[in-house]
C-alpha cells in the first residue's frame, strides 16, 4: 500500500511539473521578448530525458540509502540496548551473591562463569554489528575500551574462582564496581556515538 501511495505521488507530481511547464510555455509563446525555435534537436530531448532521470532517480536512491543506513544503526542501538541491560543482569546478580557473603558453590560459580561467557559473546556481536563504524577513531577507541573493559571484569571476578572459599566480599565488589560501572557508560556513549555517526 506504501509503495502504491509514492508512486502515485511521484506519478502525480511529474504530471503537476510536466503540466506547469507546457502552460508555461504556451504563456511565454505569446510574448515577442522571447523568441523560439519550432526545431527540436536529439540533443536537446536527450538532456531533457537525462534531467528527467536524474531529478527522479537520485532522490530516491538516496532516500533508500539513508532508510538503510537508519535502519542498522537502529538495529545497533537496539543490540546496545541489550547489552546494558545483559551488563545491568550481570551486576545485580553478583550484588546478590556479594550481600550473602557466603562461600559460592559451584552451581554458582558456574553461573558466573556462564554469564561472563554470555557478555563476552554480547560484546563479541557487538563488535562484529560495528563493522561499519570502526573507520571513525572514536568508536573503534570505545570498542578497544570496551574489549579491555571486559576482560578486567572478567579477570577480577574469576581469579580466585578455584578456591574452595570462594565469595564476592567487600573487596572484591568494590574492585569490580567501578570497571562495570566504566562499562556501562562506555556502552551508553558508543550507543550516542553510532546515533550521531
């Protein structure tokens, strides 16, 4: 129905020009000022053709060009979206476990292990969703900062994993706070970042 209401529009329009200039014409015909030629020659009808090409084609060209360009960065900021709200799971169950203050089992340690895996591939499909905006310095500094981010998160949260007294105490949340923290608001400007690419 869409593409029914443009084309009759675009239809529409052309006619409206196409009419508006042959009045015009006939309204400039009577005027002496102004002196004609009753000979057309191939030249002028094929510069006519070609204006008439250009003046249809590269509106349209251009209007798809940019609805796809808004529709992945769209997809990308909805992936982002995600992320934070991944990143904000993630937090909110090692807040659980930190405020426990109990030895981690290894059902639990397992499920952190398991999420951070589950961030890591977040990420990783990120980076790969901006491909196409790695050529501007400032994204592909936030995705490095991202990448770095990540790992910091993931190397102080398991690093002691193995030990059979294993807990999120004080220290360790306070250490990995912050990095999260950084995260989120890494993402959240990569998010403004690719909006404003």
């Amino acid at each position: 129905m869409k593409f029914k209401k443009i084309n009759i529009i675009t239809i529409l329009v052309f006619l409206l020009v196409f009419g508006g200039g042959l009045i015009l014409g006939l309204i400039l015909r009577d005027i002496d000022y102004f002196t004609f030629k009753s000979e057309v020659s191939i030249g002028d009808i094929s510069s006519l053709a070609l204006t008439l090409f250009l003046a249809l084609f590269i509106p349209f060209y251009l209007d798809r060009k940019l609805n796809n360009r808004r529709v992945e960065k769209d997809l990308v900021i909805a992936f982002l979206d995600n992320l934070i709200q991944e990143v904000k799971l993630q937090i909110s169950y090692i807040e659980d476990l930190h405020i426990s203050n109990e030895v981690l089992d290894e059902k639990q340690k397992k499920k952190v292990n398991l999420n951070l895996k589950k961030l890591s591939n977040y990420l990783d499909t990120l980076i790969d969703s901006c491909e196409n905006y790695k050529k501007d310095k400032e994204i592909s500094q936030l995705i490095e900062q991202l990448k770095n981010l990540n790992y910091t998160f993931w190397r102080d949260l398991t690093f002691n994993i193995g030990n059979t007294d294993y807990k999120i105490d004080t220290e360790l949340f306070q250490k990995i706070e912050p990095t999260v923290n950084s995260f989120e608001l890494k993402l959240n400007k990569l998010k403004l970042t690719i909006n404003n690419y």
